[in-house]
C-alpha cells in the first residue's frame, strides 16, 4: 500500500509536472502542546497516501465527500500545511527543503484561493487594499499609476466594476466577495492557481465568465490548476484529470473522461449516479443515497474505508464471494480485512483503489 | 429628509480621486460629527492647553505654604479652597495639569509598548515561550500593583521620570494578557491565513491584519488604565515616592486629600473631578476614533439615525397596513407573507436601495427556491424577511413582511427575539464566519438548543449530538469539543444547518445552505429537510445558484435580478419554458447546458448591473437580445403580469412562448 504509485497519466511528458505529490499524509492532533506538557488527542487522520502529478498547463480536479480532505490537500500542495510524511514538489523544488522564506517567495507563484471567501478577507481592508497587498508583498507594478492600471485590469476581469474597490468585505454580496478573492490569487500572476471552490456562490452566468476566464488565462499563460469543486458538471468541463477523495485518499484517480465517463470505484459511481439525477426528490418517499453515514476520520474502517456503506461489497457477499459478518451487514471478506491497491483501467489512464474494480456487476445503481 | 431627496444623493460612488480631501481635515471632521467624538475632542484639547499654559494661568504662588489659612473651604480667593499646607487648590490643579498628563500618558505608553508586543508573541509563537510569558503575567498579577511600581522606584530612584515607568510596569500584564486574548481571536480567522498563502511576511501579517483588528479592545483598554494608571501614581506619591513633593499632580493631590475625607471633602472633590473628567475624555475620544477606523460600525455611525429611530417608534405603534389587515390569520396563513419590499443599505453617500419591490408567499411546507445575479439583493431579502436586517445598515423603505400571519417589521426588540426564536431558523451564506471561531462548536449548538427552553444539561448534550448525527458528522460526541477551524468547509456548513434547526423552526431561511457539501451528502441533508417539512410542515426559503438543486427540490422559483422579482412561478414552469430574458440566459449558462469541453461557456454579455446606477426602463435592458433598443423596455419598469401561468416582468414575455 505505501509502494510508491506513479499515475501513469503523460509517461512521456513526466519532466513538465509543475506539481507532484508524493505520497503525502497529514494528520491532526496527534499530540497537543500545552501548559502541562504533551497530551495525547485523537488523531484525524484527514489526507493519508495521496500521490499525484499535474503536467504544466493542465487542470487537475479534486472532488469527494465533504470531510474527507480536500481543503487539507490543498494546504498541503502550498506549503500553508506541513505534511506528516510524503513530499510535495513544485517546479522541481521540493516543499520540505524550502525554509519560511523560502515559503514566502514561492507563493508569488503558486496561490491560494480559500474556501470561504468571506472569512478569507481582512473586514478592515477595502477591496483595493486587498488587491494592493498581494502586490506590495510581491514587490510588483511598484508605480502607483501601474499598479492602478494593473487592479483595474484584474477587478473587470472577475466582473466587479471600479466601483467596488472602496468597498469592504461586509459591503458585497457573497459572490462578489469570491470574485475579490479569485482576483486577489490572479492579480500577481502567478503559474499554479489552487482554487478551492472557486465559483460555489456565484450564478451561473457569473460562473461561466469566471471559467471562461480561466480558461483563458490558461491558454495564453499556460496556468496550472488545480480545482477543488463539487459540481461534477464543471469538472468534466474544465479539468484533464480528476482525483475522487474519500476519507483522506484518493480512491480513483486519473483521466476525466475514464473517470467520469466509466466510473469503477463504487463511490464515484454514486457520486456519478446523483449528479445525473435531475428528477424531483420525491417528498413522501423518503430516499436514501449511499447506505450508513460517513466513518468518522478519527476511526478509519479496516481494510477497504469505503466498506461500511459500499453496495458493491454487499451485493458480492449476497453473490457467493467469500464474506464476513460485520456492524454494517454481511460483506465480501476481501473488503474488510485488506486495503485494495489500485487497480489500473483496461487503457492504464485512470486507477481505482477496489478488490472488485474490474468486477462488472450486473446491476450497480439499485 | 425625504427618501427622494436620499436617492438623489446617491449616484456616484466611486471616483472620490480626483480632488482629495486633506485626511487630517477628514479625519477631524468625522470625529466632530460624533457627538461623543465633539465632546470628547474637546475636553483632550482643553486638558492639552491647561497643560502647556497652565502654569502661566495659575492666579496664586501654588508653592506658598500659609499656616494661617490651611483646609479653607472654596472662597472667592480660593475658588477650589486651600489645602493642607495653606497652598491655594485651584492653582495647583492648574500647575499639576503637566505632570498628571505625562505620568498618565506615559505610564499607559510604557505599558502599552511592551505589553502589546509581549501578548502578540506570546499568541503568534505559542509553544513554550507563550507558557513562560504567560506563567510570569500570573505571578506579576498576583501582587497588589503597589509593590511592583515600589520595587521600580525603589531600584530606580525617585523622580518624575521612573514614576512613569513604574506605573506603566503595573499595567504591562493587563496589556499583555488582553492582546494575547484578542490575537488568538484575530488569528483564528481564515483571512490570516489568506494573507499567509499571499506569501506576506509574519511581520506584515502582524502590522497590517493582526494590529488594525486589535486595535478597537487595545485602545479601550488604554483609556480605562488611564486613571487607574494616576491612581497608582498618588499611590506612590503618597509612600513619598511619587512626584517630589511640592511639585503638584492631581493624583497626588487626591491621595494627600485622603486624610481629611472627612472633615474637609472639597479636598478630594476637585482634584478627583478632573481626574474623572480627564479620564472620560480619553475614553470617548478612543471611542470615537474607534468608531472610524472600524469599518463595520462607521457608515452607521456618519448617519446616526435619530430621526429614523423616531419614525420606526411611531410606525410600529401605528395600525398595519392594509394589505396586511387583508392577510388571512388562521391555519391556512401562509408562513411568510412578504409585500411590496424596498430595503435601501445606508451609505457614505446617501441611500443604496438593493431589493426593489418584492412581492412573495411561502405556505407551509412549501419551498421556494431563489436564484439570480450575484448581488441583486437576495440575502439582504433573506436577512429582511429574518428580522435580522440591522436598522444602522438597512432601511426598510417601504412594504410589509409577515411571519405566521403576524407583521414582523417594526416590532420591539423582545418581540422580535421571541418570534425568531420560535418560528425561524437562518443559515447564511459564508457558514465559516456564522460560528465563533473562539467557542467549540459543542458550545454554539447548546446555546442553540437552550434559547428558550428548559433542559437539563445532560438533555442538552443529547440533543445536541442528536443534531449532529442528523446532519450526518461523524462521531459527534467528540466532534463536540472541537473548535470551528478544526471542521471541513462542508462540515461548518452543516453544523449552522443544525444550529438552525435546533429550535424547530416553523420557517428555515436558508442562503446556499449546501454551497460546499458534496451531491452524496447534499442529498442526505436535503433528505433530511423533506423529512422535516413532511412531519412539521416547515416552510423553507432557499437561496442558491445551483439550478439542478432547485430543479430536484424546490416547488417554487423566483429569479431575481436587480433588486426584483423578474419571473416567478411552479418550478415546472419557470424551468422549463422560461419566459424572462435573463432566466432563459441562466439556463443556457450552466455547464453541461450544451457546450461541449474546452468550449467557453455561455454568460450574459454585458455588465452586469450596478445598484444605485440602474439604466431607466427595465434593469436588464443593455443586455437584453430580445430588447434590442425597442422603446417599451426603456418607457418604464416592467410591471410584473401574469404570462402562461406565472409572474413575469418582462414586455415582450409573450414572444418566448411562440
Ligand atoms: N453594507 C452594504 N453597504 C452597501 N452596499 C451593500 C452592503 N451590503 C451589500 N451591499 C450591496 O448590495 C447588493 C446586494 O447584496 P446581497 O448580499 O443581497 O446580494 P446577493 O443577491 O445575496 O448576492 P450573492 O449571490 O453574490 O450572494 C450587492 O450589490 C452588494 O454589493
Ligand atoms: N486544524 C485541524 N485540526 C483538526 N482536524 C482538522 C483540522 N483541519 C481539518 N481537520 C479535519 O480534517 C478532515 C478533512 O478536512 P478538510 O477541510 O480537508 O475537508 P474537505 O475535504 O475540504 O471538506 P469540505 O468539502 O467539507 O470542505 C476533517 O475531518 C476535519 O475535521
Ligand atoms: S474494495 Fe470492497 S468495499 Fe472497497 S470499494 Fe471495492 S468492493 Fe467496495
Ligand atoms: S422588458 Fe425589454 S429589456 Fe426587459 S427583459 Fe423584456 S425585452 Fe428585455
Ligand atoms: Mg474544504
Ligand atoms: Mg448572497
């Protein structure tokens, strides 16, 4: 399980990743410093084992449940988190050889754009400070009237009009502020963008320029992203490759169009099967999606994680495979007591980490 | 000052460039516009000009000891009486002026510039050196503050000077203690980390985020140490410490007074006033700039809505309106009755209206599902109908809301309380910056549970667990004693779905409540709420972007764009025929709408409207294709009409259906 993976994703364009991750892990709170010495928490295990490379240019997407680790990826990837063990490598530089400095000096060229877009703004900056800091601590356009020009460029670019920028956070709606802190990441011009959940709270046709605005960027400036997102739709139109988080790691993982089109993992094939349901939810019949709850990521299920509500495992206990008793029904033994190494798809562009990957099962969705 | 006259005042915004004002100008007038500001201003500049010219003003020799005339009551040669040693009061609280200024200034400045930083390492390092700092403020609190400034001047000798730094030792861990508070608070919050992953430096993080945001506790913090600061001082100078003896200082003329509290009170009485009096000054001057430089407070604060405060008085004692008298009471009362809406945000320049005229109902069990532009208004509507837009902020300039059949605008502030604690639950749209980053989450949800109702602790505990589990976060018994930043996006947002089901509400307004949460668990919340609404017929209103969620769950839609209704109707209907312009625009936006990958996406071209600068006729007109400059889209507002069953205000709304 801790064999080195290697996405086999561009083989022959392996020199031009701009970003690799190595096999990373971070886990919280597995010792608090206080008064009285060291003591010992829970530990949340929220990313463990994540491997994977983004060629120069290209569009990474990560989806998964909520909790499962994403925004912690995404921390890890810029330096805002140090992992508990693995490495991440950015333009041939390895994260962990840099001190805080050298940190600080790299993050001209990788951004951040954060979760919350309110939360994530100073309230005592206007709009124009904001976007004036990014550009003070990276001592860019120091002119005055070249730096104007330069906020002025980037505000129209995210659809915000000059009006906006002697504003305050609390004086903008929800959208608006997310279209500050997505100018706030483009405004120094940097070459990776990590974006976690850019466009959430903005309406479609805000979306649509936002992307468009990416994707735009990334043709003429060959921008690297990597996108955090839960709108299934907008990875399959914006990104190349994708990575299916659940409880810390990547369960799927490779090309869009596999991994999206012909989903293996059988929580990505639920994710899947929700997406693509447009029909109202029927209000007399209560509905249920994925069975159980989620697992908590301080107590991690053995063997498969995904085994406590995987309706491939149930369904291959009731066909005969070998199978045990557990809390959560009778499932496959396999899933239970072994964590499945990841199972390359017949083309080799996208892996699934399941026992039964290339088991078709008749009926899957029921 | 009519709303006419506000709205005229309104039109530009931006371009303040050109001419720019003097900032001490600026800054001297916002503070006098305070009346607390005036007062306070001008009680700092009198006790600055009795410093300096003091001296000169004293009528009589304040150094002359006269035996023959000690302890006189105030006379008209001695206006505030004579002291112990026969030296006239009035003179030397003139002469003591200076030095009661420096000792107080100085001490809090000493204090201030060590503390202060002291407290900011201690909560940016943590670790051992927080425990170390922290550990020594204990012992240096646990003495009476005499014998540290005694120990100081013990060691440093007596005079003026070291009396300054030994009152300001005394305060150095009140200081320290308070900013080390305030910093953890400040540097909980996700913006600090935002300017980290900028790349800024710990020092530009401290100067720029963490400072400004302390400042408003600090600065109070230093005006209250100021007296206590004098009274310290005239401890000293009561030991024979202090200031040398004949030199005067208000806080030594008190504690020489003590003596004679009794028999000659006048003593104490002037000395004590100014010291009082000097004190206030510098706390409502603090007050006033604090005011200014907190940008959340300080459009209210230009505007100090007097006059508004009055007319929301006499509106909520005046019958209701007639529309609402003709809202049916009952059963069968729709949960939310909203009429005729205009809410207007208080600006630096006049009134901003945002919402334009809104008309809805939700009955029972019922959801209806907002969508729209990015800023035209939908959570200050949202907030409005909550009863929780703030009266500083926002001004309700015209129409009714009606919550169970009840007027919920204009009621006073108990009432208001009690109607949200029992019919409404909010989940608002930044769920990260809706929790207290410095209570646990375990905290937030019992208050939750316990407003208003009689549980036990242990029933509290169950209940809140419960809710937890409802919402689907794993293990909740543990999750309870963890902190906001210690949870997923998704999972924060989750727990404010839970803080606002807690009380049961009859009513959830809800402001992208499922923004960040996954299709699988957005489906088991949403579950969750048709759950709700099925055994208790909550109402809800939902706010969102995501038009495939309204499609699966609401019942109703209704598009909004600057500021109003522009169509609305059974989802069925809206959806899938849609008559307005821009719902039609909408709909041809989303991705996977049709444009294949790697294919831009289709927005609405054009600038998307600005409040307060809307074009005449209708507001989506320069970027309307179905317009196309005809005259009747500029003549006037589209009246909403009825079009194929459904509300719409559009003109020409016909020619979709052909
Ligand atoms: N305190 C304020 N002072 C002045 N204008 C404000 C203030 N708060 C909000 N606004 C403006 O009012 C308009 C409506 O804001 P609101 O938050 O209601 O929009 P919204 O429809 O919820 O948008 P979003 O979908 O982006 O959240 C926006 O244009 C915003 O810039
Ligand atoms: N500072 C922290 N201390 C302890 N636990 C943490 C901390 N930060 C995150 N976690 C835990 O790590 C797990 C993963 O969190 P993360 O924010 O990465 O999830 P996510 O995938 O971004 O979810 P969402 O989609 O809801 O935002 C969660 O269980 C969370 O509680
Ligand atoms: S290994 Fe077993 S439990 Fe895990 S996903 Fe595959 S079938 Fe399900
Ligand atoms: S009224 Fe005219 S401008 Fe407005 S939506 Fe209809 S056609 Fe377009
Ligand atoms: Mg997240
Ligand atoms: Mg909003």
């Amino acid at each position: 399980m801790n064999a080195p993976f290697r996405l086999p994703l561009t083989p022959d364009a392996a020199s031009d990743d701009v970003v690799i991750v190595q096999n990373v892990s971070r886990h919280f709170g597995s010792s608090r410093t206080g008064l009285f010495g060291r003591r010992a928490a829970p530990v949340v295990r929220a990313v463990e084992d994540v491997s994977f490379r983004v060629p120069r240019g290209s569009c990474f997407a990560i989806v998964g449940e909520s909790g499962s680790g994403k925004s912690s990826l995404a921390r890890l990837v810029v330096g805002l988190l140090r992992p508990t063990s693995g490495e991440v490598t950015i333009g041939s530089v390895a994260l962990s050889s840099l001190d805080d400095a050298g940190l600080r000096g790299m993050r001209r060229k990788v951004q951040l754009v954060l979760q919350d877009p309110r939360a994530s703004l100073d309230p005592r900056m206007t709009v124009l400070d904001t976007l004036a800091e990014a550009l003070t601590v990276h001592s860019l356009h120091r002119d005055r009237q070249a730096r104007r020009e330069r906020i002025d460029a980037v505000i129209g670019m995210v659809g915000l009009s000059q009006a906006h920028l002697t504003r305050y956070p609390h004086e903008l709606s929800g959208g608006q502020r997310q279209r500050v802190a997505i100018a706030r990441a483009i405004v120094c011009e940097p070459e990776i963008l990590v974006l976690d959940e850019p466009v959430s709270a903005l309406d479609v046709s805000v979306q649509a320029q936002i992307i468009n605005l990416l994707a735009d960027l990334q043709a003429r400036l060959a921008l690297t992203y990597i996108v955090i997102t839960h709108d299934l739709a907008l990875v399959a139109h914006m990104a190349d490759a994708v990575g299916v988080m659940y409880l810390g790691r990547f369960v799927e993982q490779g090309d869009v169009g596999d991994v999206c089109g012909a989903p293996r993992h059988p929580y990505t094939q639920s994710l899947m099967a929700i997406a693509a349901q447009v029909s109202p939810l029927d209000r007399d019949r209560p509905a249920t999606v994925l069975e159980g709850s989620i697992p908590s990521p301080l107590a991690i299920p053995s063997g498969c994680s995904f085994h406590t509500r995987c309706p491939r495992a149930r369904a291959l206990a009731a066909a005969g495979v070998e199978a045990v008793d557990t809390a959560d029904g009778r499932l496959a033994r396999l899933c239970v007591e072994a964590a499945p190494l990841p199972h390359p798809a017949p083309g080799g562009r996208s892996t699934a980490k399941c026992h039964f990957a290339d088991q078709s099962l008749p009926d899957q969705s029921s | 000052m009519s709303l006419a006259q506000d709205m005229a005042a309104v039109p530009e915004r931006a371009e303040s460039t050109t001419a720019k004002p003097n900032p001490a100008w600026t800054l001297l007038r916002r503070i006098l516009v305070q009346p607390k500001g005036a007062v306070g201003l001008t009680l700092v500049v009198l006790y600055l000009v009795l410093a300096v010219i003091g001296p000169a003003l004293a009528p009589q020799d304040a150094f002359r000891q006269n035996f023959a005339q000690t302890l006189r009551p105030p006379s008209a040669a001695h206006w505030f009486g004579t002291d112990q040693l026969g030296r006239d009061v009035f003179s030397r609280i003139l002469i003591g002026a200076r030095a009661t200024l420096g000792i107080g200034v100085g001490g809090v400045t000493v204090a201030f510039l060590i503390g202060v930083p002291l407290g900011i390492l201690a909560a940016w390092r943590r670790g051992w050196i927080e425990a170390v700092l922290m550990r020594a403020i204990d012992v240096m609190l646990s003495f009476p503050d005499i014998v540290f400034a005694l120990a100081v001047v013990a060691i440093l000798g007596a005079n003026t000077q070291n009396v300054i730094i030994a009152v300001g030792v005394v305060s150095i861990p009140v200081f320290a203690r308070t900013a080390r508070a305030v910093t953890l608070s400040v540097l909980a919050e996700p913006y600090i980390e935002g300017s980290v992953a900028l790349g800024a430096s710990p020092a530009r993080v401290i100067m720029r985020h963490v400072l400004p945001n302390i400042s408003g506790t600090l600065l109070t913090l230093s005006t209250l140490l100021f007296a206590s600061t004098l009274l310290s001082a005239s401890g000293l100078g009561f030991l024979g410490l202090g200031t040398q003896p004949p030199f005067p200082e208000w806080g030594t003329m008190l504690g020489d007074s003590r003596s004679y509290i009794r028999s000659h009170p006048y003593l104490a009485t002037f000395p004590g006033l100014f010291l009082a009096v000097s004190a206030l000054a510098f706390n409502l001057l603090g007050d006033a700039l604090r005011t200014i430089y907190d940008p959340t407070s300080r459009r209210a604060a230009r505007r100090l809505p007097m006059l508004n405060f009055l007319r929301r008085r006499t509106a909520a004692s005046a019958p209701p309106a007639a529309g609402l008298a003709a809202a049916p009471a009952g059963p069968d009362a729709p949960v939310v009755a909203v009429e005729g809406l205009h809410l207007a945000f208080r600006t630096g320049e006049g009134l901003l209206e945002v919402v334009r005229g809104v008309d809805l109902t939700i009955c029972a069990g019922r959801t209806l599902a907002i969508v729209g532009e990015s800023g035209s208004g939908k959570s200050t509507l949202l907030r409005a109908i909550g009863t929780l837009a703030n009266p500083q902020e926002v001004a309700i300039t015209a129409g009714t809301v009606a919550i169970g059949g009840e007027p919920a605008l204009g009621l006073p502030a108990a009432a208001v309380r009690d109607l949200r604690r029992r019919k409404i639950g909010i989940v608002f749209q930044d769920a990260a910056s809706a929790l207290n980053p410095v209570l646990t989450v375990g905290a937030q949800l019992a208050e939750a549970v316990r407003a208003g109702s009689r549980l036990g602790p242990q029933a509290v505990r169950q209940r809140c667990i419960a809710l937890l589990r409802d919402v689907n976060i794993a293990d909740p018994e543990r999750r309870l004693e963890m902190y906001p930043h210690q949870f997923s996006g998704g999972m924060k947002q989750r727990i404010v779905i839970a803080i606002a089901l807690a009380q049961n509400p009859e009513l959830l307004l809800a402001d992208e409540p499922t923004s960040a949460l996954d299709v699988t668990i957005q489906q088991q919340i949403l579950v969750l709420l048709r759950e709700i609404q099925r055994k208790r017929g909550m109402a809800i209103l939902l706010v969102t972007h995501d038009l495939n969620l309204v499609a699966r769950f609401a019942d109703d839609v209704a598009v909004m764009y600057a500021g109003r209704l522009v169509e609305s109707g059974a989802i069925a209907t809206v959806l899938e025929q849609p008559l307005h312009p821009y719902t039609q625009a909408l709909r041809a936006s989303a991705p996977g709408a049709g444009e294949g990958r790697g294919q831009p996406l289709r927005s609405i071209p054009g600038e998307p409207p600005l409040v307060g600068q809307l074009p005449s006729g209708c507001a989506f007109r320069p970027r309307c294709p179905r317009s196309a400059n005809r005259a009747e889209c500029a003549a006037q507002e589209p009246p909403e009409r009825m079009v194929a069953s459904r509300q719409v205000a559009c003109v020409f709304a016909e020619e979709a259906l052909s």
